[in-house]
C-alpha cells in the first residue's frame, strides 16, 4: 500500500518518492490514517520496523507552518536516536514548510536554544530539555502533537520523572502516539496516563537472516568467573569482543580486574561522560582496545562492525536482553560466537530463556551440576501483522479531534522499500564445542543509542 493511499499529502508523497520510498512497511499502514484521523496511539514494535516514518508522516501532515513553535515534539532517550530521527524526517518536514531541529547535551546551550525555539518540530533528549525550559527559551504550551519513541528505553534509563514532568508541560488537548519494544508494566502504566482511547497496535518480530552464531553456554561458580572471562579472551581466535555485565559499577570494577590480569579494556555505561562514552567506543571500533565492556542500556549505541564474539559475563534477565546482546555479533551474514556464563542459581531461568529460543539442546548439553575450571588457570577471581484494539486513557479528557483536510497525494505503486536495522533470528543447528559449552544457530539483534 502506498502512502498515497493511506492518506498522506501530496508533498510528502513526493518527498518519499524522490528517495526512492513508495510502499509503506506494515506499522506505517496501521499507524498513519489512525493518527491522521486524531487517535492517540500505542505501538508495540521491533527495532527496523519502519517507526520513524510511521510517526513523521503523519506529524508532518497534523502541522502547519502557521502553528505556534514549537508545534510538535518526539521524545527519544538518546542523543544519537535523536538525531536519527531527524536526519530521517528532515526532507519530508522541509516539503511542508516545516523547520525540525534535535535537542540533545554536549552542545552549546545558547545557540541550541535560539534554533530550538524557531522550530516547527522538537527532536529532544529529557534531560537537556528539562535544561532549555527551565531557562525559559522556550515553552511547550501550545505542543498539539508528542511523540514518545522507545519508551520503555526512557524508563529503564530512569527518565520517568522527567517525561512526567514534560508532559504536564504540553498542551492538554495535545495528540500522543508512544512506541516502545514492550507495553507491559511501567510502560503500560503510563500509557494509560499519557493517552486517551489509544488505539494500539501490536507488531510482530519478524525472523531475518544472520550469520552463524555458536552459542555456548558455560556453567561456572561466582569465584571462577573472572578466571573463565580471561580464558575466553586469551586462549580464544578472536576479534572485537563485547563483555555485558548487570551494573554500572560492575563495568568499572571488571575493566580494574581485567588490568590485573594484563587484559586491557574500557568500560561504557550510563555514568559515563558523552565525551567518554564516544572515545571509548572510537578506541574500540578502531581496534586500539579490543575489549569493551558495556551495560545493557549504553550498548544501544553500540553499531560496530567487526565484533566477532560477545561474553555475557552476568547473564541477561530475559529473553529480550539476551537477543540483544547477542545479536552485536554476526552481523551482515559473517559468523560470530556468543557466550554466556552462567551459575547454578541462574540455570533455571537461564534455561527457560533458551528454550525460548529454541536453543535448549545447547543449553541441556552443558550440564550444570559442576563447575568446570578454566584451562591454565592461575588463580581464582570473583566479581565483577499485528494485533489492534483500543485503550482507554485516564488522567486528562480532550474533545475529539477530526481528521485534518489536506491535499490528496499521489505516489507510485511500490517497488522500494526503506532501510532500517532489524532484529534478528536465526535457526538454531546441532553441534557441541570445548570447554563445557555447545554451539548453534541462533538469535541476533541490533538496537542503537546511548544515553543522552
């Protein structure tokens, strides 16, 4: 189905068209006419989906260049999300006379301020927001249209207080589409708040093509792991390798631990500097350390080519965590290896999580019920489509806003799609490796940005 068909102007059908864009991905076909018809949405949906355009489209089209600036705001969690929304929304906004800038820290507040404050469409990060409206550059009352892109991202990087307080700043009547990879729990909760009768859209994954990815799962006491991480590092053929622990102060301990052992790395984590943040991940992509060690959410930003084996140092808490680290290797049909330490009090889940992905018989072939000691060990270490229905909001009514009249649009039958990053799934295959572990095809995934 073309945009054309769904609904969207003129200018915008011709600004996709110029590049090459005529058929619409299936989360565009069921958010664009809802949202062009006034409908708050909720939308549960995969990295790669196609969301950016699902909600640019029709934000574009609910605007005018006579509205108020700013007129329209998307909240994203990070600075480099931001930017790519932009970088992605920028032409078609352009085609409707519309201004778009992002919001992000690291920059200059004064100038940030000026272009932020003459924009049709704010891009923002919560926290340099919070910073540019507490100066008074600007004001949000006259926002008829917020977006909340990978929300339950915000929330994980404990940003709910913030948003909370955006929102409230917004205008009450305002239109709100939320996108986030899962809208159980917190997220639900606050869907509930921020929207009223939403309707909700729920997209599938859908399996892709990657590479072969071993899968190894290797059962270990807490006092034997740093041993087995400097195994696996040493003793291996290797190229870039990313080690995921669970906590902040755990990537900062491992990268002290791992020097006294002669093993240099860096650590990435949400405490970091962004300026930290991005010359410890250039050092990484240019091989100068070949060891990163990475928390959950500051390996979003992680997109580098080359990673050839991923170390699930702490085990992932759930299904979703493990396809995300793992997929950072594999990528673009080159092998990889994925493993994951695990110990006797997390073989339970551990095993759950990989029935689930139908990686069982790995897992079974492991055995649990002792430990096994790394090779040349020197000394002990511890440490370190889719569903659609409807949702009522509460916390604040609004009238019911009409579809907007616009143009009509015309636009080629479609041959040509839009890029994006997926995540990943493979099939897994037999087979068993050394050192307590199994091999197999399997899950893979990829998510970008970083905090702020």
């Amino acid at each position: 189905m073309s945009f054309a068909e769904l609904g969207s102007s003129a200018a915008v059908v011709n600004a996709l068209a110029a590049r090459g864009i005529d058929a619409a991905f299936p989360i565009q076909q069921l958010v664009v006419p809802d949202v062009l018809d006034g409908h708050d949405v909720l939308i549960q949906s995969p990295t790669g989906s196609g969301k950016t355009l699902a909600f640019g489209v029709p934000l574009v089209d609910r605007i005018e260049a006579t509205d108020t600036r700013p007129a329209a705001l998307v909240l994203a969690p990070t600075r480099e999300l931001a930017t790519q929304i932009v970088d992605e929304l920028r032409e078609i906004a352009h085609a409707r006379a519309l201004s778009i800038t992002a919001v992000y820290g690291g920059v200059g507040l004064e100038r940030q301020a000026r272009t932020a404050a003459k924009s049709h469409v704010l891009v923002a990060t919560p926290g340099r927001l919070e910073d540019l409206l507490a100066r008074r550059a600007f004001t949000l009352a006259d926002v008829k249209l917020l977006v909340l892109d990978e929300a339950d991202r915000m929330l994980d990087m404990g940003f709910r207080p913030a948003v909370d307080r955006i929102v409230r700043a917004t205008n009450p009547d305002r239109q709100t589409m939320l996108f986030s990879a899962t809208l159980a729990g917190e997220v639900d909760r606050i869907a509930t708040e921020y929207t009223f009768d939403a309707r909700r859209h729920e997209l599938a994954r859908e399996p892709e093509r990657v590479g072969a990815i071993d899968h190894r799962f290797v059962p270990v006491l807490h006092e034997h792991k740093l041993d087995h991480l400097v195994h696996e590092l040493r003793h291996t053929e290797r190229g870039l390798t990313l080690v995921f622990v669970r906590t902040k102060r755990g990537a900062d301990r491992l990268v002290k631990r791992l020097r006294g052992r002669a093993v240099e790395a860096v650590a990435m984590h949400g405490d970091k500097t962004q300026g930290q943040r991005e010359r410890a991940l250039a050092r990484f992509e240019r091989g100068e350390v070949d060891v990163l060690v990475a928390t959950d959410v500051a390996a979003r930003g992680i997109d580098v080519d080359g990673v050839s084996h991923v170390i699930n140092f702490d085990a992932p808490a759930d299904r979703e965590g493990y396809v995300h680290r793992i997929g950072r290797t594999g990528r673009a049909g080159a092998t990889g290896v994925g493993v994951t330490f695990v110990m006797a009090d997390q073989a339970r889940e551990m095993g759950k999580i990989a029935v689930e992905l139908g990686l069982q018989q790995e897992f079974a072939e492991t055995g649990f019920a002792v430990d096994v000691a790394p090779p040349r060990q020197q000394r002990q270490g511890g440490g370190g489509g889719g569903q659609s229905g409807s949702q009522t909001g509460q916390g604040r009514r609004r009238r019911h806003r009409g579809r907007r009249g616009r143009g009509g649009g015309q636009g080629g039958a479609g041959g040509q799609g839009q890029g994006g990053n997926g995540s990943q799934t493979g099939a897994p295959r037999g087979g068993s490796s050394s050192r307590g572990g199994s091999r197999g095809n399997g899950p893979g995934g990829s998510s970008r940005g970083d905090r702020r």
